[in-house]
C-alpha cells in the first residue's frame, strides 16, 4: 500500500520561512512530517525504493534540510545580535548607575545641608534596586520589559539630580518642610506680613509659621530676599506676594504686621520720597485693608522717631528731638507720621492698633551691606578690613538679637495694650567697644578706624522697656555674645559661598518665642 507523503504542509511551512522566528517553522514542520516519514519506513519500506516515491522522500529529506540550514542561519545571527546588545545595555546601566552614585556623593559632602541628604537617600535606595535588577540581567534572568523599565527609571534619576544641581526640588520628590503646629478653624488666624522678606519679616514669618497660622508675605523685594523665606515656599499655609504696599491690596486676614519699609541709613537714603510714600501711603492703604476687613494691625515704629534724644534711656512718652530737614529725616518723619495716621484710625474709625517702637537689631539674614552697624564690622572683620568708626566712637547703641525682637512683636500684637512699646535691649555699648568685641570673636588683623561723625547721628540709644515688661511680660532672653557669635557663623558662611545652590539656611525654632 502506496502513501504519498502531505506536501501540503510542507508548502505552508515554506511559507512561513518569512516570519522572523524560522524555528518555530522548522520544529512545527518536523513534528507533522516525522510520522509520514516512520510509516513509509516500517510498513512500506518495500515500496520505498520505488522510482516514484523515491524521488518524493528525496524532495522531502532536501526541503527538511533546507528548513534546517535558513533555520540555522536565521537564528544563530539574531542570538548573536541579542547577546550582543544584553552586554551593551548591561554596560550602559552600570556607566550610567556610577555617574549618579558619583554625583550624590558629591551632594552628600557639598556645603547645602538643606534638604540635599533627604533627597539622596531617596535617590540612594533608587539606585539599590537599580543595581538588584543588574544582578538578575547578568544571571540571564533579565527580560526585554525590564530592561525598558531600567532605562526610564535612569532617566528619571538623571533629571533629578540635574534638579538638584540646579538648586530646584524634583516634582516627585515630596518637599520637606519644618514642621508646624495644627490649629483648628477656631484658632488659626490668617496673618498678612507686609516686607515679610525682609531680615526681620522673615524671622516672623517662621515663628507665625511654626506656630500653625496662614501667613501671607507682601514684599517689593527692595531690600527683601525671596530666599529669606524660600523653606514655606509650596506650604499650603503661605504664600508670597510680589506687592509694594504704595498700591492698595485687597485681601481678607485677621492681622496685620506692617513692616514694610527700608531701615538701614543706606538704603532709605538712597531714595527718600520712596521712603517718605512708602511710610505714609504705605500705612495709609494697610489701615484701609485693616479698617475694611477689621483686622488688628501692628505697625513696626522706630527708636529713631526720638531723634537724637535729650532724655536718657528713652521712655515711650518722650516725644523726641528729631531733625525735620536732614538726611535721616525722610525715614524718621515717615514713621512718626506713620504713628500719627495709626491713632487718627483708631479714633475715627475704630481700628485696632499695635505700635512697636523697635530699637538696634542684629542676626542671620541681615544684608550684608545695609550699612547698620553690626552688618558692617562683622562684614569688615572676616574680611580682614579696617573696622570703621564715624566719629570718636563714645556714641551707644543697645544692641538686641532678632528672636528677641520677633517674641515682642508677637506678644505686642496679641496683647490688649494699643500705645507705643519700646522693644530693644537695656544693654548699652559704646561703638568703639562694640567694634572691640566684633575684633575679638572673628579674630584676624583688623584694625579700627575712625572717619567723619555723621550727620544728625544719635550720641545716645537705650530703650526703657518697663512698659514692656508691665505690659507684654516681656523681656531680651538672647545674649547679645551668643548672638553675635551666630551672627558671625552666618556671615562668615554666606562669604564662603561660591555657587547659587550653595544654600545658607537659616534653621528656624519655635522655641525662641515665649509663651
């Protein structure tokens, strides 16, 4: 009995010699064919030398071998190409793994202490995971998805860490903030900081912060830094406004610290109708917001609306000695205008009012050239400059560090009394020797100069602070050594900065206010 070999399976199987994967084709065709090619051998092995069958097995046998050899060659190439590429990826996994472990490292030992370690453990334990995956592709365990999922992962690391070359936060790395008090609807106020930029608006706006409120921060930037308070940027409790306070804002907060205004001679020389508008027009449009939205506003007076004073220390019903037409005149007549126009809303229109007479103030985040006192000999010591003195130096000053300052601002606001308070430090210093102790704690080759006396300087500064002490319960904690040695570290850190994303933060601590 005669059986003709199924041809037709071995046409459909040439067929598939176009598909990419030929031995499929040839294990498929094999396992079809091997049965026909047992039968003719057992049951008609007689026939099987026959002329015509003869010339069918040998077709068959020439396909087979056929399928075999493009089989062969087909495959053997692309397990080639495959292995080929595994090693490319591999190598290029790891070339890549050590570029970003080597870029952390740096991180790690560069100067920003801000947030920069938080974020490399993250990118740390990334990076793990990265290489336990490299263990498994090397054991051939490894498929094509995750070699695709380990290239988009590398990706996301490489703009992370260029982010955090740039000084910016990764958008998938959570921004860690200080951490804040809760205060329920019934406590939490809304609190609108005017020139909360600035060196000590921003001290504020920590202890606010820390303490649970929503703080709003208006600042034309003229002496104020964005970076003084960058830490709250993002925080669902703040917000920063670009404003100057000559133009009306219309916003609803239930207190109101007016801060706003230049206060280092320098800078409120430097333009004085801007000082002047910024004084009078400024505070106008904050007792408008205040009137309209009945807020409490607490306005930021100076000691220099004594003048240069006649009585010694300086009570808050002393009405002062100021000169009208000099030079300091447009920031010592703006604020006691600005105090004039505080109590006219009080009295017309039942605004509540909070004036804080505030004296010398020192401490991280001063400007490095504001030209104040303390800013300019600690600047001029670390740079091993000549330490100037304009005049003989017996003038004094009372000296006070910020935390000091901010507790009384706070306590002043949340108090019942609405009449001047003086907020300074009793500790008075001559120049010369306050010029002394700033020699002695920096250190180095400085020596001490003395220039022109300037014009209307006051001889003498010292707060009498029994009203506040009577009134707020409050009192300078800081000593002022202690503060200037966190002054000087401050100082001498922002000198040794060489690059933008070299952060000098300024840690801040609820601690410092007093209950």
């Amino acid at each position: 009995m005669s059986i003709e070999p199924d041809f037709s399976v071995l046409i459909q199987a040439v067929r598939y010699l176009a598909i990419p994967f030929p031995l499929t084709t040839c294990g498929w065709v094999l396992i079809t064919q091997l049965p026909v090619m047992s039968r003719l051998l057992t049951e008609e092995a007689h026939n099987l030398f026959s002329t015509k069958n003869m010339k069918l097995v040998f077709l068959s046998i020439v396909v087979l071998a056929i399928i075999f050899a493009v089989g062969y060659t087909a495959v053997s190439p692309l397990s080639s190409i495959r292995d080929r590429g595994s090693n490319r990826d591999l190598r290029e996994f790891k070339d890549n793994v050590a570029a970003l472990t080597a870029k952390i490292q740096k991180f790690e030992s560069a100067a920003n202490k801000e947030s920069t370690p938080k974020d490399t453990e993250e990118l740390k334990k990334d990076l793990a995971e990265i290489k336990e995956k490299f263990l498994k592709f090397e054991t051939g365990y490894s498929q094509k998805t995750e070699i695709e999922e380990l290239k988009n992962t590398i990706a996301e690391l490489k703009a992370q860490v260029h982010l955090l070359e740039s000084g910016l936060k990764p958008d998938n790395v959570h921004k860690r903030y200080p951490e804040v008090k809760f205060l329920n609807y019934k406590d939490r106020k809304r609190i609108l900081i005017t020139g909360g930029a600035g060196f000590v608006g921003s001290h504020l706006v920590d202890q606010l912060m820390l303490a649970g409120h929503e703080v709003i921060v208006a600042d034309n930037f003229f002496t104020g830094r964005r970076r003084n308070v960058e830490h709250w940027i993002g925080h669902e409790n703040f917000e920063l406004i670009h404003h100057d306070v000559v133009n009306p804002l219309f916003i609803e907060v239930d207190q109101i610290y007016h801060l706003a205004s230049p206060a280092s001679p320098p800078n409120y020389m430097y333009n004085p109708i801007k000082t002047i508008k910024t004084n009078a027009v400024g505070t106008i449009n904050m007792l408008g917001l205040a009137k309209r939205v009945k807020a409490r506003l607490l306005l930021a007076s100076t000691s220099e609306v004594y003048g240069d004073p006649e009585v010694h220390p300086q009570r808050e019903d002393y009405w002062g000695h100021v000169n009208p037409i000099g030079p300091r005149a447009c920031y010592d007549e703006g604020k006691r205008v600005a105090e004039t126009m505080c109590f006219a809303y009080k009295k017309q229109e039942n605004v509540e009012i909070r004036v804080a007479r505030i004296f010398n103030t020192f401490g991280p985040r001063m400007h490095m050239n504001d030209g104040r006192v303390v800013s300019n000999f600690i600047l001029q010591a670390l740079q091993n400059n000549d330490i100037t003195i304009y005049g003989n130096g017996t003038q004094t000053r009372s000296f006070q560090y910020v935390s000091d300052l901010v507790a009384g601002l706070i306590s002043l606001m949340n108090s019942n009394y609405s009449f001047p308070v003086n907020i300074g430090n009793p500790d008075e210093h001559t120049i010369l020797n306050f010029a002394q102790i700033i020699k002695s704690l920096v250190g180095g080759t400085s020596e001490i100069v003395h220039k022109k006396a300037m014009t209307d300087d006051p001889r003498k500064r010292k707060p009498d602070i029994s009203l506040a002490r009577k009134e707020l319960n409050w009192m300078p904690k800081v000593d002022m050594i202690a503060g200037i040695n966190k002054t000087i570290d401050f100082f001498r850190s922002e000198l040794v900065r060489s690059k933008h994303q070299e952060r000098n933060f300024f840690k801040p601590h609820l601690d410092q206010i007093s209950p």
